[in-house]
C-alpha cells in the first residue's frame, strides 16, 4: 500500500486532515497500517520532519513510534545522515548556534572558579575524578608519547584529554588501542560531544574533522 503527500493541510480547528482520501481526525495518534510505511521510510533515509511533512501526522507521535521500535536514530546518526543527503543546513545551523553560546559562556568570567554560584568553598566535598589505574597508565603514556600536544592544532601548554575515534560503547576491545585515540584540547573534545552526543561514531567524528569543525580554537 502506498500513500500519497498530504491532500489537504491541518485543519487548525479540529486537527483534522486527510491522507489519501481518508480523514485522519486526530494527528498525535497513528494508525497501525501507516506505522510500517512510517518505519520502513524512515530506516530508508527519511527523517522525522520529512514524514510528518509527507503523511501529517505530529512530530511527536512519530518520534515516540520510532523510539517504540528502537529505530530512533541518536544525534551523530541524524547529522550524519543529513550531511550525506547535502542537508547540511540544520547542523551547521547548530553547531553555529552553538559556537555564539560557547562564547558568551567563556567571555564571561564569572562562570570560573569561585565566582561561580556552584562553587564549593569546602573543597573536601569535591569529589574526585575516578580513573582506574590501568586507564591512568595508558592516557599518561600516550599523552608522553604525543609530547603534550594537540593533534589537531599542534597546541601545547593546554588542557588536553584522549579521544577515542572508534568509540568504547560500540568497540570495546579498542579501549586501550593506541592507534584508535587521539590527543586534543579539552575544549574541543567537549565542543564536539556538545553538538553529536555522548553516544558517537566514527562517522561523526569524520566529519567534524573534515570540515574542521574546531578552527575556533585554534
């Protein structure tokens, strides 16, 4: 069964609408025998914007029938798939968004230290960072073997972390491959967690890096 784009709009009184000569009166509640159609076009490359374009039904409901299904894609998917579609707008959109945000947040000084309002005068209360030794190990030793600089802007005397390009959640067995990190600023490994998630891919980090993503700071 096929359907067709939406006939006519949403009724802005009833929430009404018609698909393929059928009224649909309620758009936050789909019917089974458009949840496959919806499911299918979806893992074909359609986001969820585009279906409740093309079928009318709430951004919402085919958001929660996607997560339902365990077919929801996560942040680093969606940009993903939207830069290799040339939909290149809405993340860069945000990543721009998110750079104006970043600035104001680092331009104002009262966000540091004991300025801020969640500072901590007991500095006993802080609790500390917990890294297995092994892991302590090996970040130290990869960060000497780097000589303390950032691979990406070739910066030394900054805060630098260890990113793992395949990720721990998704490769396992590359925690500790030294060939599967990379040495950058702190700054950027957050700018770039800040816009894909936690959860990411290789895919994700591909990109951020192609289109250098992180020339701010450098």
């Amino acid at each position: 069964m096929t359907v067709n784009h939406l006939v006519s709009g949403p009724n802005p009184d009833c929430g009404a609408f018609k698909i393929k000569g059928e009224i649909m009166k309620d758009k936050s509640t789909i019917p089974d025998k458009f949840k496959l159609l919806i499911i299918n076009e979806y893992k074909n490359g359609l986001s969820s914007r585009d279906l409740e374009d093309k079928y009318g039904f709430s951004y919402g409901s085919i958001k929660n029938l996607l997560k339902k299904r365990g077919v929801l894609r996560n942040r680093s998917e969606a940009a993903s798939l939207s830069f290799k579609n040339g939909k290149k707008v809405g993340v860069i959109n945000n990543l721009i968004l998110m750079n104006k945000t970043s600035n104001r947040y680092l331009s104002n000084k009262s966000n540091f230290g004991n300025k801020n309002g969640s500072w901590l005068k007991d500095r006993t209360k802080v609790r500390k960072w917990s890294l297995s030794s092994k892991r302590k190990f090996f970040i130290k030793t990869i960060l000497e073997e780097r000589n303390y600089t950032c691979e990406l802007t070739d910066k030394t005397n900054v805060d630098l972390c260890v990113h793992h390009i395949c990720p721990i959640w998704s490769h396992p067995e590359l925690k500790y491959g030294p060939k599967n990190v990379i040495v950058v600023q702190k700054i950027i490994h957050k700018h770039f967690h800040q816009f894909f998630g936690s959860k990411t891919t290789v895919e994700a980090w591909n990109l951020y890096t192609k289109d250098k993503y992180y020339e701010r700071f450098v």
